[in-house]
C-alpha cells in the first residue's frame, strides 16, 4: 500500500468516530442538570420569555428533531450561539485554539527534550547508578498529581521569585514562551516520565537484538549503531505513546489552563460546564475530538515511515 493510499485509509476511518462523538456528545450534553434557558435569560425572566429561549434553542421540539438539525448545523459549520459570551460558537473556539495548540506543542517538545536523552543515558547504563538514579527521579514525577506540580511551580518559580508570569499568555511569540513555561513544564515532567521509561525498555530491548550485534560485528561505531539502527527501531512504540499523550493533553488542558489562568480551550470548557452553556460545550467536544483523531492520524503517518510493514496491514 503506497502513502497516499494510506493516508486516505486512515482520514475515512475518522468519519464514523466523528459520526459517533457527535452522537454520544449530543445525549450527554442533554444529561446534564438545569435548564439553559435559565441560565441564558435575566434572572427576572418570565415564564413566557423562557419560553421564547426554548424555541429559540430548539429545546421544544422532539428529541430527534433536535440532533437533526445539531448534525445539520454542525456539519455546515454552525455551532450556534454562546448563552456564556453571547457571540458565534465556531468564532470563539477559533480565537482559543492557538493558546492550547501552542501549550500542547510546547509541552511535548519539552517532554522529549528531557526524556529523549536521559533514556538514551538510563538504557546504555542498565541496572547502573545513573540508570536508577534517573528512574527513580522520574518516578517522582509520574507519581505526583499534575495539578500539584503546577501548584508548587507556581508557588516558587512566579510568586516567590517571580521568574515567570503567574498566568496569562502573551502577545509575541517570546512572551508566549515566557507566559506558558510554567504550565508547560508542568504537564511535561509527568508526561516525560512516561515517555522515559517506554523509550528506555525499547532501547535495552533493540539493542539485544540480533541486527544490532550483527551491525557491531561489522565493526560500524557506536554512534552509527545507535543513530541508524536503535534509534529508529525504538521509536516505533514510544511514537504511539508519545501520540496517545498529545491527545491525552490536548484533551486534558482544563486543570492546566485553570491553574495557571491560560486563556485556552480546556479553561473556556470548565465555564462553559459551569454556565450550562449547551452550545459552547458541544462545539469544544467536538473541537476536541477532531484535534484528538488529527494527532492520531498524523501518529499513524510517523509509525508507518518509521516501519513500512504496518502499510501492509
């Protein structure tokens, strides 16, 4: 199977899981308490001026006249509107989506940065001091809860010495990099522990294999060995992981975002919950979910160009 067709494959198999997010987020936004007709109007509201919020929201008609006309919407690129900021759904996602694009990337490629090298370091001094020296800091990390990290960070690093912002984001690219340390460091020293410790097992395991000592006999350098045949090999697994984490982050910004007071997707989800904001909260999970299957998408991309047996399967 060539590239293209592989591409192709795996873009159709995002329509039936965008199909079915639709449908799953559709009945559980209409689980939730309270009437958003309420929350939308003056608290001195009559009856009769609810009652026009209804029509207006569609909530009186029949159940599946209402998720006909939410996919119909949808897919036409109307999400409706905010009963929380009273303007277009899809504008206001499309004014937040930078801020946590930017915090996700920047998270992630701290997290290689980190653990990248220090399971490289860990896997070639197996069962040694610096091996357990490193696993055992990183356990810190994974065992310790991501707000907690972002608490002390904040506690020390921006109020005490005031080295970073206590929250915001910025208006240039320098001062979005200034602004999102802190929460990016955050997210990243757990997400790496996780990275480290899958790169580590696939580094001590491909470098036992046979290829491996094949390629030493020949007399290549370690550095070749290393740079042309483990490293690729090894990457195989901690690339699905690495792509589960991003949509886990992605997904997974709300506590992120609150803490530090980050302008983002995950952060305007937490109010729209709080607000019953229907509308809203569709349009993020939606957001969310197609972000979430690009990132897998592109996942697949890298795991096929890294080992080009999965086109064949």
């Amino acid at each position: 199977m060539s590239s293209l067709s592989y591409l192709v494959s795996r873009l159709l198999q995002i329509i039936p899981t965008f199909l079915l997010v639709m449908v799953v987020i559709f009945l559980l936004v209409r689980m939730l308490p309270g009437d958003p007709a309420i929350a939308m109007a003056d608290a001195k509201a009559t009856e009769a001026q609810l009652e026009l919020i209804r029509q207006k929201l569609g909530l009186n008609e029949p159940f599946f006249m209402q998720f006909f006309y939410f996919v119909k919407n949808t897919l036409s690129g109307d999400m409706g509107t905010s009963i929380l900021l009273k303007a277009p759904v899809l504008d206001v996602i499309i004014e937040r989506i930078p801020v946590t694009a930017f915090l996700t990337l920047y998270a992630v490629g701290l997290s290689i940065l980190i653990a990248g090298p220090l399971a490289f370091v860990a896997a070639l001094n197996k069962n040694g001091m610096l091996d357990i020296a490193i696993r055992s800091s990183f356990q810190v990390g994974l065992s310790t809860p991501v707000f907690y990290i972002g608490l002390l960070l904040l506690t020390f690093l921006a109020a005490s010495l005031r080295l970073f912002p206590v929250g915001g984001y910025g208006t240039t690219f320098l001062e979005h990099l200034h602004h999102l340390m802190l929460p990016a460091l955050t997210v990243a020293l757990y997400t790496s522990a996780i990275i480290m410790r899958n790169l580590r097992s696939a580094v001590i395991e491909v470098l036992d294999a046979e290829y491996v000592q094949f390629a030493r006999s020949k007399g290549l350098s370690r550095s070749v060995v290393l740079g042309r045949h483990v490293l690729r090999n090894a990457l195989i697994s901690t690339v699905t992981l690495l792509g589960l984490s991003i949509g886990a982050l992605m997904s997974g910004t709300l506590v992120t975002e609150t803490v530090f007071a980050v302008p983002g997707l995950g952060r305007l989800m937490l109010e729209a919950i709080f607000a019953r904001d229907y509308p809203l909260i569709q349009g993020l999970t939606l957001t969310f979910a197609v972000m979430v299957s690009l990132v897998f998408l592109f996942t697949d991309m890298v795991q096929a160009w890294l080992d080009p047996r999965l086109r064949l399967s």
